[in-house]
C-alpha cells in the first residue's frame, strides 16, 4: 500500500469500537495508516475492528480507556503511540449525549457530559500534541447540533460539543507553526447502533435534512480521511449532515 495516502502514519481514534469511530478505523487503515482504537465495554467489538484493519494489512491494537477518567483519557494517546510506534493522527470521537428537558439534568449529568465530550478532547489534544512530529492531524468529532439546534432537550450535549468548536481553532492557532491541523466534523442523523434509521424517532430526524435521509458512518469517515491527508485546512468546521443546517 505505499502509494496510499496515509501510508507510514499512525492513527489513533477513541471510541472506535463501533458506528463513526469503527468506520473511521477502517477508513484510515485502507488509505494505509496503522490503527489505534479506543473503548469501554465492549471488547469483543473493538476486537472485531482491529482484526478488520489487519485483514486490510494494517496494524491495529484496541486500548481500553474511559473517556471520563483524566488519566486515561490522556494515558490512551501514549499507550498508542507507544504500540505503534508514533502517532501522526487523533481522531476525538469518543462522546456521550445525554438529552432531556433543562430542569431535569442533575449536576452528575453535567459532569459526566462535560468530563467525556470536552475535557477528554482537551486532554488527548493536548498528549498528542506533545507526541506528534510536525505535520500531524487532530479531527474531532462534534454534532449538527452545535449548527442548529432543533428541539428543546439538547442543551447540555450541544453546549459540550459547541466548546469543541474554540477548542478546535484554538488548536489550529497553537500549533499551526508545526504544521499541525485541527478540525472538526459536525455529523448529522448518522445510522448507528446509537441512532438506528429504523427507530420510531428516526423519521422525524430524517425530514429535518436537505437530503430527507439518514447519513451513514462510512460517509462521516470519509470526510475524516480527507481531513487525515490534507495539509492546508485547519480551524475548520465541515458539517456532514445531509443539510440538517441548510
């Protein structure tokens, strides 16, 4: 695979066991990086993933690592780099999303969101920052929401993933002088595990798009493989969402 773009690099992406994070996986890994993933619970899944990336002829090692805890958070950047030998790209996908009425969210709900979706980014951004050659990669992953907000129940999650948003220009600001990218993709109604298309509020979703349908993980992916490869786009947002913004 050395005409690929990716060919030689390291990628490392958290929560990469399944949906948008394990088509990523295999995204990078058939543009010929070797792969890192992350996960929680659900070894079995993030071994079907890295035995998928080796079938493509790529390395691959799941780590697990809980997002909400600072060390490990941090601790997974090294441990891949330390596996793979380097690390040449971050893919933050790793969130939760807990929704509901305002008055309803307690303040375990808040830390808990907060903890995973916007301090764990800071956190990896910043290990990998400090483990990168120059000309390496951080994409993040964040949410239509943060573009347009289309029902009561979201604030909390699209707060978490708004601050994404600085942190990403922030990045592309600091570390620009070492060639070093920072982006963010806002995906849409994607069919996953978490948001299947069939789900009795999946219709609904669907009509809120340009395109009247649900995206796929595989077309999130792509746009994160672009962004794996290109060298003159940082500070960015690319809303991957069927027009949920438009």
């Amino acid at each position: 695979m050395p005409n690929a773009p990716l060919h030689g690099k390291v990628a490392l992406i958290t929560g990469g066991s399944r949906g948008i994070g394990a088509a990523t996986a295999l995204r990078l890994a058939r543009d010929g990086a070797d792969v890192a993933l992350t996960y929680v619970q659900d070894k079995e899944a993030a071994e079907d993933v890295v035995r998928a990336v080796q079938a493509l002829g790529r390395r691959a090692v799941a780590l697990r690592a809980d997002a909400a805890d600072a060390d490990e958070a941090a601790g997974a950047v090294d441990r891949a780099a330390e596996a793979l030998g380097r690390l040449d790209v971050l893919v933050n996908n790793a969130g939760v999303g807990v929704l509901g009425p305002l008055e309803g969210l307690s303040l375990a709900d808040v830390d808990r969101v907060l903890s995973v979706n916007v301090r764990a980014v800071f956190l990896a951004s910043q290990a990998a920052a400090a483990r990168m050659a120059d000309g390496g990669r951080i994409i993040t992953i964040g949410t239509c929401m943060v573009q347009r907000v289309p029902g009561p129940g979201g604030t909390l999650y699209a707060m978490s993933k708004s601050a994404l948003v600085g942190l990403t220009k922030a990045l592309a600001r600091e570390l620009g002088s070492r060639g070093i990218t920072a982006n963010i993709v806002h995906p849409g109604p994607i069919d996953t595990d978490l948001n299947p298309a069939d789900s009795p509020y999946a219709a609904g979703q669907a009509a809120m798009t340009a395109l009247g349908r649900f995206g796929r993980a595989e077309e999130v992916a792509a746009t994160v493989a672009h962004l794996a490869d290109a060298a003159y786009v940082t500070g960015a947002e690319f809303a991957v969402d069927g027009g949920h913004a438009a």
